[in-house]
C-alpha cells in the first residue's frame, strides 16, 4: 500500500528513505508519511521528486487502489 511508484522510483535509484529526504531537506519521518501516503507534502517536494527520479509527480502522487477504495489517508497536512 502507499505509494508504490514512488517507492519503486526510489529502489529503482538505488536510494534509501534517508538519502530521498535529505535531498529533500526533510525528516526521514516526514519522507516516510509521503511515501505511505498517510501525508501530501508540499508542491515544492513533488517538482523535487519529479526531478530526481525523472518521472512526472502525478505518477509519484498515485495512491494503491487499495487507499482509494478504503480511504485510508489519515492526514492531508503539508510537510515542511
């Protein structure tokens, strides 16, 4: 569950949750709640991610069908 392509881009790339939320200034918690998609995270994090894994953010937002269906998104804060 969560958001698998922006995990898959992340393993693809060969980097840790730690080394994506460094370079996105971030907590690895914080970078964490993005990829299980339990928080949004601000725009400038996405136009990050599009850069660093060379693929669109719309395909980096999609939620499991799963998280759709169930609705299981706990918190749409921003992060930091």
């Amino acid at each position: 569950m969560g958001r698998e392509n922006l995990k898959k881009a992340r393993r693809e790339a060969g980097m840790t949750q730690k080394q994506v939320a460094e370079y996105l200034g971030i907590s690895e918690q914080a970078y964490q709640k993005i990829e299980y998609g339990t928080r949004i995270g601000k725009i400038e994090l996405w136009d990050k991610l599009e850069d660093l894994f060379n693929i669109h953010q719309r395909v980096l937002r999609e939620l499991s069908s799963d998280e759709h269906i169930n609705g299981n998104i706990k918190d749409v804060c921003n992060l930091n």
